[in-house]
C-alpha cells in the first residue's frame, strides 16, 4: 500500500526542488532527504515513478531553471548546458542517405565531410 500517491509525492518534491539553491548536486537524493519521513516511508517505484514525473514537470514548468537532457537527467539551465538539435526531417535525411550511398561512404563520413569543407570556405 502505498502512503502517498505518485503525483502527491511528485508535487511534494517540486516544491522541494523550487526552494533549493541554484547549482545543488545529487537532486534526487537530496529531495529525498528533505522529504524525512515521507521519503523514507515511500516504496522505491514510487519514488522513483515521482522522480521521473518530477524531472518532467519541472524541465516543462521551469525552462529558465532547469533543463532535462537525451538522457532524461534533470539539470540546472544555468547556461554551460547546451542542448543538441538532434531532429532533422524525413526528407533532409533521406537526401542524406541517398548522397552517402552515391558517394559509396556513410551518413557520419559524408556529414564530417561537408564541415570540414564548410569550415576551410568560411
């Protein structure tokens, strides 16, 4: 039985995470701390499932404040973390392949290619 529900917890947490000062290491375990007996009360799934929640929420609620990675670690947006354009459409992508095909090279190879050709006419 749990003693809280996953979105009661997540919330509880937020607001741990909204007081806590600018720069904190170890997140997770120190909204857990903060949590006392709550914390220590609640099963493993349902911190866990209030953590993932949490990362979320707050990267969604508080962009400016913090920033969730490819990876899904939450991370303070405190301007040294930059998050990669990783999205190219079908149809660029499709060029892509077909040109990495006719020159007989990869997608990587040709891609590395074209910046190093890009770079030396700058």
């Amino acid at each position: 039985m749990a003693l809280l529900s996953t979105n009661k917890l997540s919330k509880m947490m937020l607001n741990i995470l909204l007081q806590l000062p600018s720069g904190t290491q170890n997140l997770k375990d120190v909204i857990t701390y903060q949590l006392g007996i709550i914390g220590r009360m609640s099963t493993t799934r349902d911190m866990n499932a209030a953590w993932n929640d949490l990362k979320n929420k707050a990267a969604r609620l508080y962009p400016e404040k913090f920033i969730l990675d490819k990876r899904k670690v939450l991370q303070w947006n405190d301007g040294s973390v930059k998050v990669l354009d990783e999205k190219i459409s079908k149809t660029n992508f499709k060029r892509l392949n077909e040109l990495a095909e006719k020159e007989g090279s990869t997608v990587d190879a040709l891609v590395s290619k074209l910046i190093s050709f890009y770079k030396n006419h700058e």
